[in-house]
C-alpha cells in the first residue's frame, strides 16, 4: 500500500508527529481561541499560522538534509534539526 514512498522509522515517526501536532492544535483552539501575535516572524501570526509556516521551514530542512547528506547516512540529525525549527517557529514566531 505505501511502496510508493521510502519509509523509514524517522519518516514514519515525523509524519506521525505532524497528525499529534495537528490533532493537539484542533483542542487546543477550541479550547482557547488564540489572538494574533508578533514575535520574530515579519508578521503577525496566530499558532495555526506558525504551525503551518513550522511544518513548511521543518520540511525544507528535512529536504535540505537528505540532500546534503550522503546516501545511506543517518537521518535522525535532519529530523532533530527539523524539530527545532518547528518550535523555535511556535515558540518565538
């Protein structure tokens, strides 16, 4: 059924934590609706705002990995990599 990607326990793992994220998010909201804020991002962004914009820069930075990244090599520091890019976004943005 999924042959047509190449899954690895560190792609697995990270899609699987993009559903935990999007899931959270959902009761999260509507829990507490959230306002809009400036951090460090050159606008002002609610959290799906830099959830998204999180999960695009964490993506970049898992392509940039494997393409920087020797064939056969570790792929867990483009993942750890990309992870503190999501919450640096979260967090700061």
């Amino acid at each position: 059924m999924f042959t047509w990607m190449y899954w690895t326990p560190e792609v697995a793992l990270f899609f699987g934590c993009i559903v935990v994220m999007l899931a959270g998010m959902t009761m999260w909201e509507l829990r507490s609706p959230t306002t809009e804020r400036k951090g460090f991002l050159p606008i002002s962004t609610t959290r799906g705002d830099r959830l998204f914009i999180g999960l695009l820069a964490a993506a970049y930075v898992n392509l940039a990995w494997i393409g920087i990244s020797a064939e056969g090599s570790n792929s867990w520091p483009g993942f750890v990599a990309s992870v503190l890019v999501l919450l640096a976004i979260m967090w700061k943005g």
